[in-house]
C-alpha cells in the first residue's frame, strides 16, 4: 500500500500547524485532521516538504456528518483533500470540518490550481463558501439553484422557474431511501 | 501567430460554443471571447449533463449503483463499472470479516474487457479528435473497429453501450463459448487495420503539423492541474496506475506505459495536442498485447461460479448488508484516466457518500489556461486532444 502513515507527518509539521492530529477513521485508514486555520499552511507545507513533496491533488470532496452515527456526533461538512505525490508515490488524506451554520474554508486553489474546479464543486454540491477563490460559482446545478443537494437536510425543490418536477400524482419524499431504513 | 489575425483597435467579440456544438462531445458550452481569431479568454460552462449521479449514490444500496456507474461515462463503461466495484471491494477488505476473494477467472476477464473497453474508447478519442480537425474518413475507421468491440461485449453481457457487467465479487457472466477465440482474431485483423490507420492520418503531415506545437502543457503544469491518464502521459509524466499502484492482475502483467516525448518534431513542442493524440495511439497497441497476455493468464472454467480459481462471481450478499464503518479511496486508470472512488460507509446496506473522481472534469479544468492565446479554430481540436466526455464531467 502507498498511503503514508500520519503519525510521523503529523509530529513533523506540528510545531508550525499546532491544530494536526494523527486520526484514523472507522475501518482503519490514517487521515491528517486540522483546523480550517492551518488547513493551507499544512497543505503549502506537504506540498514543499522535501520528504514528502505532494505536488499533485488527487481529490477534493466532502461528505455530511449530520446524523452520520459517529462515536462524536457532528453537523459539520467534512471536506478531504486526497493528496499524492508523483516523486515519492505516497498518498495521504487530509480533512478538516467546516461549520453548517457559517460554512466557511479557506481556498487551496493558491497551492494546486487543480482546486479551482474541485472547490467549485464542493460549494455547488454542499455551500462550502471557500475564502479567496478566483471564481467561485456553481458548476453542476444552474446558478440560481436554491440549497445544496449533497447535504443530508436538503429538501428536494418541487418546482424550478414555475415549471414542476412531478408528475401528476408523484411526489417526493425528503430522503427517499434514509426514511425507508 | 501573426499579427493580422487580431483587430486593430484589439476589440473583442463573445462567442458561445455549443451546448450543441458537434465538437464539443456532448453538451458543454464554452463561452470564447475572442480578438479578431485569437482566443482572448474562455470560459467553460458544465452542468448541462449533471444526473446527480453521486445523490442517486446515497439513496441505492452498493450493488444497484452499479449500472449507474455505467451512465458516469458511456464510452468506456467497463472501466467505470471496475472502478466502483474494486472501490467497494477495498471497502469490505477493511474488515477481515467481510472480505471477499475475488475469483481469478474474474480477475482476468475483468482485465480482458477494460482493456478491449480502452481500445473501444481510445479509438473514439482520437478518431473525434480527428473529425474536430476535418478528417472525417479515419473517425468512421475508428467506429468500425469498435462496433467489433460492442459485438464482443454484446455476445458477452448483452448489451453494447453500457454493459453493467463488472460486479461487486467478480463478473455478471463466465465468458461465453469461444469467447477467447473470438477475442484472438479481433486484436489480430485490428493491428493489420492500424497499420492503415496510421497510414491515413498519424502520419498525415497535414494531421501532424496541424496539432503540432497546439496547447502544449508543460510536465509541471500537468501535475499542478490534476492533469491524469493519457493527458498527463502525454505532457512526459511517466505515471501510469496500472504499473504504479496495480490492481487486479495488472501487477503480473507488466504494463509498458508510452509518454509524450515531441512526436511531431521540430514544429512539435512536448505535451501539445499531437503528443496528446499519440500517447492515445501506443496505449492502444499496449491494450492489444495486454489482451493477448490476459487471455493466456485465464484459467479454465470451473463447475461452480464461485469456485476462488475458476469461477467468475464470489457470494457477497450477506458482506453488503453490513460493510464495514468508515471510508476508503480507490483509484483505477481509465481510458480518460484516473477514476477513483471516494467512498463512506456507515455501515448499513446503502452508501453514505459516493464520490466519483473522472479525469474530465480536471481536464476541463485547465482549458481557461491552454486555450488562452490559441486560434479560434484550436478550441475544436484542444477540446479533442483532452478526449473530454462531458457526462464524465457533469455526472
């Protein structure tokens, strides 16, 4: 397996990102967890660090923890960078949570250009406003969109400009296949 | 560039290309604002496709997402499916009491379609790429061959577009009867047709000077953007994960991976469409010869299909009821290059998140940057040299 382990990584930036912690998730696999005030020093740090040197940016995605039946439940957003390095071939997950009410992360599109798009995204999908981006626009949905569908409280639209989403006698549930289990 | 393909007072107009453009490869608009014939400034606009793809992840259990990972990317279906089910796999690997062994058989025929998928969808690539310039003829060339592809896939699961054929634990059928023979003969006639291929438009000089020296990316832009697969190889990025971090039966095989190196010459610089477009050629001659290897890697058919040699599908029912707790990353190389799977579990029979990483949607990332100073008639020919598939893009 390439992925790094984050023990050693975390004791060797903690003196300049004091928020890193060595976590690991539920099924075993090594993550860097830091705060949202860390989170670019941390990345420009992985990034340049001899020893490690992740010039590239796998990934960029986030998932909901609200009701995710976790040991500490949590609202936030959880975004991921997934980070790899063509020099080294090592890879290594770095998350961070972002507040639902004020949901609010600094950009990286400054240390991998390739997060422009990414974070693009992930505002489109789950309102994660990220401070500084070039161009911070949706990209899936049209951009007068209302809400942001991969949250877990997203209540589906049931009409679009007047036009309805549902045929005669359908309608939606809020979550469809959550509600069902 | 000269001087006369701008205006003279440097006024620019404002261009919509598509969303029905033929050369933009589905529904994508791209916004070019241009000085006379230079591109001055491009914006793409995506979402024109988008299925919410990765909502309809989160409300399917793990196995009935499947087909829709097909619809993630029409053109090489195979490799789609592959992608989601080794992403599942390594999730119930986490745990060793969900752990599944995936028959050997499968294994290889997993090999034998993604690899016949990567020649299917290549050719597209650069036969649409061909027609974005003006050469109409090799793209039905490219067409041909792949129909024989489809008939193959279609004796083997019944269908020719979006197979739903890879599953989680192995494969949906066993090879059908004279699968291998079959299979012999295709990669057989089909380097003897692209030998005619090459003839008619890799070594057109018209083709070649036409791309050479276009969009070139140079080795560290490739890797900052998040450039991957060919367009990434194409820019002299020796990277490849099937020889890398292997999967399946890959590491056995020995992948021999082409990188951009200046094809077109002194006109040529590296990482420019036409290095792009051969590194797409010598993938697909490495496809061929991993297709030869996999058939002889196959072992014979056993009587039960879960039989962890000679089957072709491992019993997971009761591991997908209650995978493991947790999250897990899985990257597979497709023909557009990386795929991978971000996926979290909370333990129950449906996802909790299902993410989908395509090499389209970074590769359209950079064309603001690429296409900026290039000839209006460039954006065509730019936009086929990524190979971008937009439902790959908008999902």
């Amino acid at each position: 397996m390439t992925a790094l382990a984050a023990e050693p990584v975390a004791a060797r930036m903690r003196q300049r990102t004091p928020s890193i912690e060595a976590r690991t998730t539920e099924n075993g696999q090594p993550f860097l967890f830091v705060a949202p005030a860390d989170l670019v020093l941390l990345l420009t740090l992985l990034r340049d660090d001899e020893d490690l040197r992740f010039d590239a940016l796998m990934d960029l995605t986030a998932y909901d923890l609200l009701k995710y039946p976790a040991k500490a439940p949590s609202d936030a957003i959880c975004a991921v960078w997934l980070l790899w390095s063509h020099v080294h071939r090592h890879e290594l997950m770095v998350q961070t949570h972002a507040a639902r009410s004020d949901c609010r992360l600094p950009t990286t599109s400054g240390v991998w250009p390739a997060a422009i798009y990414f974070e693009r995204e992930v505002f489109d999908l789950y309102g994660v406003h990220f401070d500084g981006h070039p161009d911070l626009r949706r990209i899936m949905c049209p951009q007068d969109w209302v809400g942001h569908p991969l949250r877990k409280d997203y209540v589906y639209p049931a009409t679009y400009h007047g036009v309805s989403h549902l045929r005669d006698g359908q309608h939606f549930e809020s979550q469809p296949a959550r509600e069902a289990r | 560039m000269t001087v006369e393909a701008t205006t003279p007072s440097g006024e620019t107009m404002q261009l919509s290309m598509g969303p029905h453009h033929p050369a933009t490869h589905g529904v994508l608009r791209i916004v070019v604002e241009s000085d006379g014939e230079i591109v001055q400034n491009c914006t793409p606009d995506h979402g024109y496709l988008h299925r919410s793809i990765e909502k309809i992840g989160e409300c399917v259990e793990w196995p009935m997402f499947v087909p829709y990972t097909d619809r993630v990317d029409y053109v090489c279906a195979m490799n789609a499916n592959l992608a989601y089910c080794l992403a599942v796999e390594r999730l119930l690997a986490t745990d060793p009491a969900t752990t599944v062994v995936v028959p050997r058989r499968a294994e290889v025929i997993r090999v034998l379609v993604a690899e016949l998928n990567r020649i299917s969808s290549h050719l597209i690539a650069v036969g649409a790429m061909a027609m974005d310039v003006g050469a109409y003829t090799p793209f039905l060339h490219g067409i041909a061959q792949r129909e024989l592809v489809n008939d193959i896939f279609e004796k083997l699961c019944g269908q020719r577009l979006t197979y739903n054929y890879v599953t989680i634990g192995g494969v949906a059928f066993d090879l059908h009867h004279g699968a291998g023979d079959e299979i012999a003969r295709f990669l057989d006639q089909f380097e003897r047709e692209m030998v005619r291929f090459n003839r008619l438009l890799t070594t057109n000089a018209i083709f070649r000077d036409r791309c050479a020296g276009v969009a070139a990316v140079t080795r560290d832009e490739a890797i900052e953007w998040g450039l991957v697969g060919p367009n990434l190889r194409g820019s002299g990025v020796d990277f490849d994960l099937r020889r890398d971090v292997p999967y399946g039966v890959y590491g056995e095989l020995g992948v021999r991976v082409p990188v951009g190196q200046c094809f077109a010459g002194r006109r040529g610089r590296q990482g420019d469409c036409y290095d792009r477009y051969v590194v797409r050629l010598l993938e697909i001659n490495e496809s061929v010869r991993l297709c030869r290897e996999a058939l002889k890697l196959l072992p014979p058919k056993a009587e039960k299909e879960t039989d962890p040699i000679g089957g072709w599908q491992a019993d997971v029912t009761k591991q997908l009821k209650k995978p493991p707790k947790g999250s897990v990353h899985c990257r597979t190389e497709a023909p557009r290059g990386e795929m991978g799977y971000f996926l979290v579990s909370d333990g129950t029979k449906t996802p909790w998140r299902v993410r989908v990483r395509t090499g389209s949607f970074s590769a359209s990332g950079i064309f603001h940057k690429v296409m900026r100073g290039t000839f209006l008639a460039d954006v065509v020919a730019i936009i086929g040299s990524f190979d971008v598939v937009v439902p790959e893009i908008d999902r």
